[in-house]
C-alpha cells in the first residue's frame, strides 16, 4: 500500500469516528460544547455560624466547578467572615472604651495615695 492511500484510509477512519463521537453526543442530548458549561448549583449554600471559630473556617468544603472552586460560594463565605470579623473588632474596641476609663481612675488612686 502506497503512502497515499494509507494516509486516505487513516483520514476516513478518523472522520468516521468523529461522525460517530458527535451523532452520540447530539442522540442523548449534549451539544458539543455542553461539558464547558457554569454547573447548576445544586449544592446547598456553604454558611458559617454566627460565632465562627477558627475551626469552622478550617472544616469548611466547597463544592469543585469547572476552574476550581465555585467562586460564588468562596465569596459568599468570604463576605460573611469579613463581617463577622468585623464586628468582633467592634466590639473589641467597645470593651476596651470601657476598660480604660477604670483602669486611669486605678492608676490616678494609686498615684494620690
């Protein structure tokens, strides 16, 4: 078998099975580019507690899509987290208000005394 003719069967096999590829996938319903589509979330929205520890952000699971981790969600648990944060450092500095004046009042007795 000349060069030619080998390289003409080969090229009817691979069209032929390229045929078959594509007419499978349109008989059950996919398009071609269907594997490339955003994933339908049916996962339930991955939350944090209102009193989230360290240990909460460590166990926390997000669910892969196509580039990795489904953006959505991390941004969703990233967002709650800055919140939560947030007001703990609010509530911090109110404590803190607090604490001073008594602590100079302790420090002003000691000194008078």
């Amino acid at each position: 078998m000349d060069p030619v003719s080998f390289f003409l069967v080969f090229l009817a096999i691979v069209l032929i099975g390229a045929a078959l590829y594509l007419g499978s996938g349109i008989v059950r319903g996919r398009s071609i580019g269907s594997g490339l589509d955003q994933p339908v979330p049916n996962l339930p929205a991955v939350l944090l507690s209102e009193d989230a520890k360290p240990s909460d952000v460590d166990s926390l699971r997000f669910a892969l899509g196509l580039r990795g981790y489904r953006m959505d969600q991390v941004d969703q648990v990233l967002d709650e987290l800055r919140d939560q944060l947030q007001a703990k450092d609010r509530e911090i500095e109110r404590l803190g208000a607090l604490v001073r004046p008594r602590l100079q009042d302790d420090e002003t007795g000691r000194t008078g005394q």
